[in-house]
C-alpha cells in the first residue's frame, strides 16, 4: 500500500487480503505514532494518509462482510 488507493481499488480485493492489509497497516500507524512520540518521525503527515487509508480497507471489509450476509 504505497500509494493512496481509491475505495474502487481497495473494495475491488478478496476479504482475506483486504484482512491482511487491515493488519499490515495497523502495525504501520503503530510504529509512525510510537515514532512520533519518541521525536523520530520526520513526515508527520504519514500518521494523516495512514489512518485514513487504514479506515477505508475498515469501510470496505465492513461493506463486503454486510455483503456475504444477506
């Protein structure tokens, strides 16, 4: 997840990856808050992009798992 994605994009993958990438990019904002708080992030606006790409891939799986239940 370099770049930014589109919801298009991100609700166009399978569950297990859109999981899989829910993990990856929890861990990220994980390691830029503790980072940040410890005064070594030089690009603080990474925490900004990673939380809202992280709460699409949330929207999206949400959406997808609604999906499979009805």
């Amino acid at each position: 997840m370099g770049k930014k994605s589109t919801f298009s994009e991100i609700s166009g993958r399978s569950t297990q990856e859109l999981a899989q990438i829910e993990a990856e990019l929890a861990a990220k904002r994980f390691t830029l808050r503790v980072q940040h708080a410890v005064g070594q992030l030089e690009n603080t606006a990474e925490i900004r992009k990673t939380r809202r790409e992280l709460a699409r891939v949330k929207m999206a799986l949400k959406s997808k798992t609604a999906n499979q239940r009805t």
